[in-house]
C-alpha cells in the first residue's frame, strides 16, 4: 500500500507544478474555472459539477503560499502564480 500512497503523492505533485506554471503563463490570472478548462480537470458529485478537484489544489497551493487569490472588479476570485 506504501508505493500506492507515494504514488499518489507524486501524482498530486505533478498536478500542483502544473497548476503553478499554468499561473506563470497567465500575467491577468486565472479563475478556478479557467484552471478547470484549460487542464481539463473537470470533476462532479452525483452528477453535479462542483470541481473539487481544482478547487482542493488551488486551497494547497494557497496554504503553501505558492498561489495567492486575488478578487478582481467584479468581485471574481483570480489566482497567480507567487513562483
């Protein structure tokens, strides 16, 4: 079960890095649903689309303080890369 839970780390890993440089790439920032389209991370719950998926990441990332939100003039959260 070790190699699993080290697998998934490393999947998670992979997931973060490439949600930072997604933000590096983008100087106006991106939403959670931009982060969600252009990697393709759509998820659900019984069917309906929350995008837990990206939301947790983006909530990583900011605990970790590689991301920072940041709400725009229509009160839309935006997230940039702090790498």
């Amino acid at each position: 079960m070790e190699h699993l839970r080290a697998r998934a780390a490393n999947s998670l890993r992979d997931l973060e890095d490439t949600v930072v440089a997604l933000l590096a790439a983008a100087p106006n920032g991106l939403t959670n649903i931009d982060v969600t389209t252009t990697l393709g991370l759509h998820s659900d719950h019984l069917g309906n689309h929350r995008n837990y998926l990206s939301w947790s990441i983006l909530g990583r990332l900011m605990r970790a303080g590689r991301v920072r939100g940041e709400k725009d003039e229509k009160g839309k959260m935006r997230y940039f890369s702090n790498e």
